[in-house]
C-alpha cells in the first residue's frame, strides 16, 4: 500500500488514494488455476459483463458492458455506477491483470487475519509472513495454536483477501455491495473448466 503522501504533490494524488472504495475480485477457487484469459475475455464481452478496452497506463482494463449491472446482484436499492473515466473520483471499470506464476495473496486495509480450518484461531502476524509467502509459493503454515500445518490459501481468509494466480478486479465496488449472480459464475465456469469465488479488497 502506497501511503508516502509526500512523493505526491498535487493534493489529488491523496484524495484519489483515500477515496478507494474497494473492488471485487473474481478468481478460480484453486488458486493454483490460471485459465486462459483470452478466452475469458471473449466469454465475458460477449455477454456483456466487459465492454470496450479502457486505454489506461497499466493491465489490462475495460468499461462495463450492457450486460454488468443483470450478471451482479445489488444490495443496497439506490445503486449509482459511474462508468464515465472522465468524471471526478471512482468510476466503475474490469481490470485483467497478467496470471501471476504461484497463488499471490491479494490484500487491502480490509482484509483480518485469517483464521486456522481446524480450531478457528487467528493468525495475527499474518502481514509480517506475506513477504515470505511471494517468495516461498510452497510454503506452509504451522497454527500456533493446535500445531496444524497447511498452505497459507487453505486458511480462512472470509472475504476479505485471498490467493490466486488470475484476478478479475471490478472497480468500484464497496465490500458486499455487489454479489456475483449464478450466471455469471456459470459463464466462467464454461470460460475456464473450473468453479470460481470471490471476495472484496480495499486499498
Ligand atoms: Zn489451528
């Protein structure tokens, strides 16, 4: 997380970072699955999920298509999506990053420490292992409390953080404020052989 507000002059830059609302992500439930995002790509403009390519600095990134708002399901009844680059603030946008090569843990300040399968109790120095995770992608984790040993992406990380090695990141999207409905779990499903999840982060 970038929070050096000092190498930023324009008084923007803080707003901009402050201001995050948080996205949704989308990713294979076996965070060692990395589909082909071509194909992906192609199922979600077709029907309507991902519009056209954003020309933006970084991965990837489209406008929503016709079809977003009827493929999630809203919680709240006063929805406003900006999907306008142009405006001021948040609007709402598809990112694809590049497959990562292992399960990458993907985080945000949202995101608590996970919780052992087996006995429920948390891992509370979680932060300090994640560095050692991105380099060590077999790594596993001893519970402190009931000796348990497993991969850090088979604890319980609700829906707040997770491993994976492709994300769909939806832009911008409060936690739990938008659901994914069964179709469009179904049409990734038909994209990818393989079932998926999803969870929210926060910058
Ligand atoms: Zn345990």
């Amino acid at each position: 997380m970038v929070s050096t507000a000092t190498t930023f002059s324009p008084a923007d830059s803080e707003a901009a970072l402050a201001s995050h609302t948080g996205r949704m992500v989308l990713t294979p439930a076996d965070p060692h699955a990395s589909p082909q995002v071509g194909l992906l790509v192609e199922a979600l403009v077709e029907t309507g999920f991902v519009g056209e390519r954003l020309e933006m600095s970084e991965a990837p990134a489209y406008r929503i298509g016709p079809g977003f708002l009827s493929l999630l399901a809203f919680a709240g009844c006063a929805v406003s999506i900006a999907s306008d680059p142009d405006g001021q603030g948040g609007f709402c946008h598809i990112r694809i990053p590049p497959s990562w090569e292992h399960p990458h843990l993907l985080v945000g300040r949202n995101t608590r420490a996970p919780r052992c399968i087996g006995c429920r109790a948390r891992l509370v120095d979680w932060r300090e292992r994640a560095a050692h995770w991105a380099s060590h992608p077999h790594a596993g984790v001893t519970c402190p409390s009931c000796g348990e040993t497993r991969p850090p992406w088979l604890w319980d990380w609700k829906d707040q953080g997770g491993f994976g090695r492709l994300f769909i990141l939806v832009e911008e999207i409060f936690p739990s404020e938008a659901t994914p409905t069964p179709a469009l779990f179904d049409l990734l499903i038909r994209a990818s052989g393989t079932g998926w999840r999803h969870f929210y982060v926060q910058d």
